[in-house]
C-alpha cells in the first residue's frame, strides 16, 4: 500500500501558543514538512487548493515546484486541484512542469472542491457546478492524452488544433478523482478508467463502502482494468494514544467548530472526537500501532492500496507535525505492508 501525507497549510491560531504565524512561516514549515516525508520513505505528499485566510495554499502547483527541489523519491500530488474554477489548458501545463521539476512524479488529484470560495472570485457561478466540472474534466483528459487539440465547449472560449506545451515526462500524467459522497463521481471516475480518492472525515467509513464498489463496478463494466482506490483521512500519530489525543483535539475543535459555524453544525465535543478516534470511527488518532490497526480493518472494507493521512488539521505545533510523520514513515507503513505482504502470501496457493 501507498502512504502519504497531504495538506492545506492550514494557518490557526497555535492552541499552544496562542499565536497566528505568518503565511511565510507555514510555507517554511511545509517545506520541512515535504523533505521528512520524503526522508522516511512515504510514497505521496500532496497540497489541496484553498482560498480562505486560514489556509496558506491557494496554488498547489507552485508549493509542489518547491516541493520538487528539496524532494528525491516521493510523489507530488494535488489534494485537490479546484478543477471547476480553474483552466484545464493551464492546469495541466503547471502540473506538466512540475513532473518534469520532479523527474516525473508529478499527480493531479482533482474535484469539485468542498468549499466554493474560488467560483466568485474567478467569475463562475454555483449554478454550473457540476457542468463546469465535467467539461473541464473532459478537457483536462483530452489536453492529456493530445499534443494538439480542437476542441469547443460551453465555459471556455475553443481551441482550434492548438498545441499545449510542454509536455510532461509520464505519459499520461496520472490523473485521480477525489469525491466526498457522491455517487456520480465515483461511477464517472470509473467509467473514464481514472483511480479515485475518497475523502472519509466523519461518520462511519463503512458507510462510504458503496462509493468503491460503484467505482470497481462502474471500470469493469466499461472495460478498464482494476483502479488504484486511495482512502483520505484526518488524523496525528504520537508515541502514545493519550497524548496524540490531547495533542490533536483543541486543534480539530477550533477548525471543525469554524467549519462548523458556516456550515450549521453543532460544536465538537471531546466525546464525539473519542468516538472517531475508535477504531470504528473516522480519524485516524493514536499510537503508531493503533493506526496500523485502523488502517488495516479499513483494508477488509475497501481493499485499497493508497492511504493519505492529513495530520495538520488546525495548527499544531511544528514539531508534533514532523514527529507524526517520522511515525507514519518509519513505524506505520513498514508495518502495514508487513501484515499485507503477509496477508497476501498466505491468500495466494502453493505450487509445487
């Protein structure tokens, strides 16, 4: 399995401190960030878009240019790229150098986006949602797949065998959907053969099951072979349970409860944030055996190879973050491809 780490540069008050650090520190901090994850061998490191005073990363693709310096081995992914208010032409042309920065690691992870801050502030309105979404994915695609492209549409002025340059070292460059809950976007993503995230931050997990098997079904039907399937969760690894909850709970109750007062929900309790550190529940908080645990249960529902964890929701102090990704790198990812090498060699039969 794939593990990783992604990010939105989160910019909150430091329940510690008291403090708002400035943008330039949380981009430093980021960078540090990226270069351990690489350091300990994690497979994916990825940036999500966001146009909010309280996160840092409103252009993915200039963080992950940076990224591409200071890393040797790791992934540079979206988590995710706004594609509805975005240009698919330039979109890809960023990524494209970006793979070539990298030597080609480059990923777009793509979707809708669960904030709605970017369709005013470059000019789209809410009522296309979902068609803005499937053209500009439609175009992405086709600008993957053609050098020179003719192509018309409804939101974008058209293209007249165009050339879109440069071109990216992968050929094609991956491309993976994210979705929340909607059953469309994962049957959409499958039946373009594209591999899918699904982003889990609250609720049962086994209730997101149905969204995997539409996927699976959805690529089967239209011929594709089997897709990579990424489960993307919130969550802090530390030495012991007790102290990453206490170290991860003020910092989840100050984001979610904003989130919260937007978006009319109820305060988070510390018995509720108990409950979704369970190994039933949504986050993924505790020991570095307990998110093996977790991980691995997760496994029986999804059967996926990519596991995304955001440890920075709310700020946390700067060495909390590095110390949960040294846990996730050096203790968790070895031991759950362990147990799945394992798993896997005592699945398959024996032949003489």
């Amino acid at each position: 399995m794939e593990i990783g780490i992604y990010t939105f540069g989160e910019r909150t008050v430091d329940p510690e401190t008291g403090q708002l650090i400035s943008p330039a520190e949380r981009l430093r901090r980021l960078m540090e960030e990226v270069e351990l994850a690489d350091q300990v061998g994690l497979d994916v490191f990825a940036v999500g878009e966001h146009h909010r005073p309280d996160f840092t990363v409103s252009a993915p693709a200039v963080v992950l240019g940076a990224a591409a310096m200071r890393t040797r081995h790791i992934r540079l992914s979206s988590a995710v790229v706004v594609l509805s208010s975005d240009d698919p032409i330039r979109v890809f042309e960023q990524f494209a150098t970006v793979d070539l920065l990298s030597g080609g690691r480059a990923e777009l992870m793509v979707g809708r986006g669960s904030f709605i801050e970017s369709f005013p502030l470059f000019g789209y309105d809410l009522k296309d949602y979902d068609a803005l979404f499937e053209e500009k994915l439609n175009l992405l695609l086709k600008v993957r797949a053609e050098e020179r492209i003719t192509w018309s549409g409804q939101f974008r002025p058209p293209l007249q065998n165009q050339g879109v340059y440069p071109r990216p070292i992968q050929q094609p460059l991956p491309v993976w959907i994210a979705v929340g809950g909607t059953p469309e976007s994962a049957v959409r993503a499958g039946n373009l053969g594209l591999p899918m995230a699904i982003a889990i931050i609250g609720g049962l997990p086994e209730r997101f099951s149905y969204l995997a098997a539409l996927h699976r079904e959805a690529a089967q039907r239209a011929g594709h072979p089997a897709l990579p399937l990424s489960i993307n969760s919130h969550g802090l690894i530390a030495d012991d349970s007790q102290k990453a909850f206490e170290q991860a709970f003020p910092a989840f109750k100050l984001m979610m409860d904003r989130i919260g007062r937007e978006r009319g929900w109820p305060p988070m309790t510390r018995e509720q944030f108990a409950f979704s550190v369970s190994l039933r529940g949504a986050n993924f908080v505790g020991s570095p055996q307990q998110i093996v645990e977790k991980i691995l249960y997760q496994h029986e529902i999804f059967h996926h190879n990519r596991f995304l964890l955001q440890i920075s929701v709310g700020t946390l102090p700067h060495r909390t973050v590095m110390r949960s990704i040294e846990l996730l790198g050096t203790e968790v990812a070895p031991a759950v491809n362990k147990a799945l090498s394992s798993s896997a060699a005592t699945a398959s039969p024996v032949v003489d």
